[in-house]
C-alpha cells in the first residue's frame, strides 16, 4: 500500500483511545492545521472526476469534513466564513436533511457554464451566477427574493429549474443544486451501504482500517473506499478505535 494511502486517515483524525502503555497522541492523529478549507481541498482531491467525464464539480460533504476536523463547531463555524466569503457553495443533497454537499464557487461556476452553455436556460443561468450567488450564501431561495430582490420572472426561474441548478424545495421556494447531480447522488447512497456492509461482514464487526482501503472495492463503490471512509466516520456510522495495530473502524453497538 502506497505510504499516501496508508497516512490517509490515521493522521487526519480525532481517534477514540483503548488503555495501552503509552499515550496516543490525538492531535498528531488530526489534519495539520485543523483547517475546514484545508479539509474541503483534501476531500475534493478525492472526488472522481472521470467517473463523471469531469462535468460535475468536485464534491465534498460535510460529514466528511468532520472526519478531518473532529470539533465540529469550529468545522461548521469555519465553514459558515467560507460560505459568507463566497469561496464554497453548499448545497442539499436530498437524501437526508443533514446531508450537504460543499464545492468550492469557482468550481460550481465553471461547471454550471459549461452544462447550460447552448441551451435556452443559459442566460438565467448566467445572471443567476452573476447576480445571486455574489449576494447570497444561502441554500435556498424565496419567491419574493428571487422576483423582488433579483428581478426574476417566473419563466426565467423555470429555465433555472430545467438546467437543474434550483430544485424544488416548497412552493415558491427553492435548493439550490448541481446539473446532473441525481447520478453523484445515487452513487454515494449505493457506496455508502457497500462501505458499510464490508465493515458489518468483518469478524466482531471490525476492520483495520489500513486491511480496508487495501481491498478492492466493490462494483458498487464508484466513488473510491477512501472517498466513503471519510464520509463514514465523520458521520459517526463507525467508531475509530487506535489500537497497536493500527485505526480499527467497528461498527457502533446497537
């Protein structure tokens, strides 16, 4: 196993401790800097752009930031400055209400252009970029805000519907989204369950964790072992355990 691979997580993360001899050394165990941009840049690095002929951008979720930054109120806290700064977008992904994706703006612009680019929704979508986003961090959008505020009518508001960067949230109300994002989506969902069974088949239902990101992973993992690994512990679906033999992943007694 490559020595990137092996340092992958071991080094990024608040570990829970059995009794040994000698003390481990939690913070040596978390990312470098404590840095949500600095989680959100390693996460995204991750992200398999070809698996989607790099026409989504890059996404990291929040859960899997809490795996490289264990205070989750300084990790949500830095992340809301990102958001407010305008460098990160965060959106819902829909498949739970605590489940947000973050990309970097630059590359949620870029690749937004780029899907709508020849289409009829393309300038709502371009003023949409231009105008909304600088002014506003939030993950949805009101009726009022959008017609009043922004001046959009109703049919330029269902072009931006149809290019799939605003989906419906309530009535005269609105997500804010990714084209193309459902196939993202279904990938985690799957990847996430397989991630989770190889865990769930291991003896005691405990894996080393180094024995794990060593495997091969299964047709159902699109998205890479590491990828899910983060997303798993930082939303406390397996408990780390540091132990002489290295970070165990278990899952949690039920």
């Amino acid at each position: 196993m490559s020595q990137k691979r092996h340092r992958l997580v071991p080094q990024t993360l608040g570990l829970k401790r059995r009794r040994e001899r000698g003390p481990v050394d939690a913070d040596a165990l978390r990312g470098e800097s404590g840095s949500a941009r600095a989680a959100v840049a390693e996460l995204v690095r991750l992200f398999p752009r070809g698996l989607f002929e790099d026409a989504l951008p890059p996404i990291a979720l929040r859960s899997q930031v809490y795996s490289l930054v264990p205070d989750r109120t300084a990790a949500d806290r830095q992340l809301k400055e990102l958001q407010e700064q305008g460098e990160i977008r965060v959106i819902q992904l829909g498949f739970d209400l605590d489940a947000h994706g973050i990309i970097f703006t630059e590359d949620y612009t870029t690749r937004v252009l780029k899907a709508c680019d020849g289409r009829p929704c393309a300038g709502a979508v371009q003023r949409f970029l231009a105008s909304v986003l600088p002014a506003c961090g939030d993950l949805s959008f009101q009726q009022d805000q959008m017609t009043q505020t922004f001046g959009f009518r109703d049919s330029e508001i269902t072009h931006l519907v149809n290019a799939g960067v605003l989906t419906v949230r309530d009535v005269g109300s609105w997500w804010l989204a990714v084209p193309g994002a459902g196939r993202f989506i279904k990938y985690f969902v799957k990847g996430r369950q397989a991630v989770l069974g190889m865990v769930r088949k291991a003896k005691y239902r405990e894996v080393l964790l180094s024995e794990l990101l060593g495997r091969r992973a299964p047709a159902a993992v699109r998205l890479g072992l590491a990828y899910h690994v983060h997303d798993l512990i930082g939303a406390q679906l397996v408990d780390c355990i540091s132990t002489t033999s290295g970070t165990v992943l278990r899952l949690p007694e039920t």
